[in-house]
C-alpha cells in the first residue's frame, strides 16, 4: 500500500485519533462513505460489481456506491 500510494509507510490510525482525524466514532468509519475525501485504494475486482455496498452501523444503514461513483 505504501508505494502504490506514493508514501515511506502506512499505518493504521491509533484509536483516540480516530474520531478527531474522520468526525466519526470507532466502527462508523468507512473509506467509501466518509464526510472528508481521503485517497482510497480499491483492488481492481470492485469494478465487476455494479454496486458496493457499504457498512455504517447504526449511521446510515443499507448505504452503497455505484460504480460510476467510484474513482477507478
């Protein structure tokens, strides 16, 4: 991931920084869906599918991308 994305390294977000960094608490974070853009690396078999179907809990229940949403 790191040199697809062009950094030294990548790392996940320590827990007390999650909310802070995205707006939302632990387990409504999803790269699809966020309220911020943030670069997201999807694998290139996401384009098969019309639909991505995307998990925010209790947020926004039954959420999905089409496919022309995505950045491919």
């Amino acid at each position: 991931m790191a040199r697809i994305s062009g950094n030294r390294k990548v790392e996940t977000v320590a827990l007390k920084e999650v909310q802070p960094l995205t707006g939302y608490i632990r387990g409504g974070v999803t790269a699809l869906a966020s309220k911020k853009d943030y670069p997201v690396y999807l694998d290139e078999t996401a384009t098969l599918f019309e639909q991505i179907g995307v998990n925010l809990a209790s947020l926004l229940p039954g959420a999905s991308s089409t496919k022309s949403e995505l950045v491919v």
